[in-house]
C-alpha cells in the first residue's frame, strides 16, 4: 500500500543531510520502493516528505542505508518520528521529473 511518510528531524543540519546524500548516493542509486522525496529546512531542523511503494520499503532504507551513514559515520544521536498515511490519489503534472 503506497504511503506518504513525514518527519522533522531537529539534530539534521543542512551540512549532515548533504553529506549523507554524497555518501548513500540516494540519488543516483534510487531506493526500493521510493517514488518521491522532498526535503527543506526551517528553524525546527529538516523536513520530510515521502511518498513510498510501503513502510515497508521506507524501514529497509533507513535500516540499510541512512542508519550506517548518519549513526556510524557521522555521529547523529537521535532518530526521527515518522508518520505514515495512506495514499488516496497522486497527480504528477505533465513534464515534470528528476531532481531538482
């Protein structure tokens, strides 16, 4: 059941999220199950918005590729509390695609 999936993450600075990116290359080696990803940033810390195939999907992820990045190399101490809701309809406008 596809799932769109939010978090605040406090301890994640800009800094830490680029670094991770460079180094799960989550871009350009698409997670499984991952049909989109929206991240930015306010005073509370990063934000997250996904859309996924599963929680599921989104659990392995985390567990196989952030967690050794952010926990073993970078030292990050805390863990986001993610909410998932089910999908009742997406809409993707013509033309648009890729990373901005």
């Amino acid at each position: 059941m596809t799932v769109v999936m939010t978090f605040v993450w406090p301890e994640i600075t800009p800094e830490l999220y680029d670094a991770t990116r460079k180094r799960v290359r989550w871009e350009e080696e698409s997670p499984d199950g991952c049909v989109l990803h929206v991240a930015w940033f306010t005073a509370d810390g990063l934000n997250v918005l996904d859309i996924w195939e599963s929680e599921e999907h989104f659990a392995r992820f985390i567990a196989g590729r952030i967690e050794p990045v952010l926990k073993g190399e970078l030292g990050v101490k805390t863990d986001p509390q993610p909410e998932f809701f089910t999908v009742h309809r997406r809409f993707v406008a013509p033309g648009v695609s890729g990373a901005a």
